[in-house]
C-alpha cells in the first residue's frame, strides 16, 4: 500500500490547498502556507469570532500569512488592479 497523499489524511488540508494554490504554484510553498494557516487557526482558536463560513474565515487568515511570507504590508500593497494582477 502506497503513502497517502498529503491531503488524503486531512480533510483540512483538502479544503486548504486549493486556496494555497490562488496565491503560489510553487507546491513546497503551498504546503507551507496551509501548515501556517492551520497552525495559526490553531493558535488563535480561542481569540478567533468566526462571523462567516469557515473557509472564508481560513481564506482570510492565509492571506494574512501569504502578505506577510510575501513582504508586502499595508504600504507597498498594490493599488489598482493592474498591479495586484502581478501578485497572482
């Protein structure tokens, strides 16, 4: 019998790695930013207010980490959607 695959065994990750795949297609990159957000999901469980569906909630959270893994903060975001087009 084979090794499962890396999302097989979690359907976390199944619902993440899509998401992951929006912002890199860099595959190592991909896991690393679905670890981050489940490790972050997880660390922030306590403190987190859930007020929409839980993928959009995670989405928003692997965005955070994909911005900051990027470098890019709040004052060299892009700002028209020319530039954001370079980021995809």
């Amino acid at each position: 019998m084979g090794k499962p695959s890396y999302t097989e065994a979690c359907p976390l990750r199944t619902l993440l790695l899509p998401l992951a795949k929006r912002f890199t297609s860099y595959e190592a990159m991909q896991i690393k930013l679905v670890e981050d957000t489940i490790e972050e999901t997880l660390r922030s469980l306590p403190d987190l207010d859930f007020d929409g569906p839980i993928d959009r909630e995670l989405f928003k959270i692997m965005h955070r980490i994909a911005l900051q893994e990027l470098g890019i903060t709040k004052g060299n975001r892009p700002r028209t959607p020319d530039m954001a087009r370079r980021f995809r």
